[in-house]
C-alpha cells in the first residue's frame, strides 16, 4: 500500500502559477502510475493529469492541456503538477492518485482505475 501527502497549494490571482507537489511512501514509486484529479465546491472529481510509471508518458484534460505540467521524480518518491495561466476557474481541492494496476508506460484519466488517493491541498485563484 502507498501512502500520499499533497501539498502546495494555496491563494494566488488570475494568470498565477503554483507547483503542488505529492509525496509517496510505503512501496516502490516506480511500480505506480500517478494520475491529479480536481474537485470544485458542488462539482463531481475530475480528471486533471496523469503520468506512466517512467514519466515518459503523459496526458492532460482538455481544460488544462498547454498550461499544466504533470512531472515525477522517482528517486524522490514524488509526483508534481506546474500549475500556469491560473484561471478562476481551477479553484478546487486538487488529489494525487496512484495506482499500479496500469500497464507500463500507460496512462489513464478514470477515477476507478486509482486505488490510493491523498488527502487533498486546496487551489484558489482570485480573479
């Protein structure tokens, strides 16, 4: 089982940016590929960016494609996500998810293929 602890989050204006960050620990990093997700107040969870176990691969939503960046660094058991262009509209608890049932260098974007899931660091950006 693996453990994760986001964090970075925090208060920022319109066109900022914030990297968060999501700390593993209780198994090897490598073996599971990492997914963001976000969830606005009122709103169903939803998918953000994910990464292959290498980090060779990765995929975005539509919504933040050209403006986050999902990175890993194995050695370090921990997963990132650049946040740029920050819009109103990213306000949200954003969750790391891991899950080692994806096949190597894949990636997905479903909620139910993640079996563990940090508990959340909160983005707000003021317009």
């Amino acid at each position: 089982q693996v453990q994760l602890v986001e964090s970075g989050g925090g208060l920022v204006q319109a066109g900022g940016s914030l990297r968060l960050s999501c700390a593993a620990s209780g198994h090897t990093f490598s073996n599971y590929a990492m997914g963001w997700f976000r969830q606005a107040p009122g709103k169903e969870r939803e998918f953000v960016a994910a990464i292959s176990r290498d980090g060779l691969n990765t995929y975005y939503s539509d919504s933040v494609n050209g403006r986050f960046t999902i990175s890993r660094d194995n050695a370090k058991n921990t997963a990132y996500l650049q946040m740029s262009s920050l819009k109103p509209e990213d306000t949200a608890v954003y969750y790391c998810a891991a899950t080692p049932r994806i096949g190597y260098g894949g990636t997905d974007s479903r909620i139910r293929s993640y079996d563990y899931w940090g508990q959340g660091t909160r983005v707000t950006v003021s317009s």
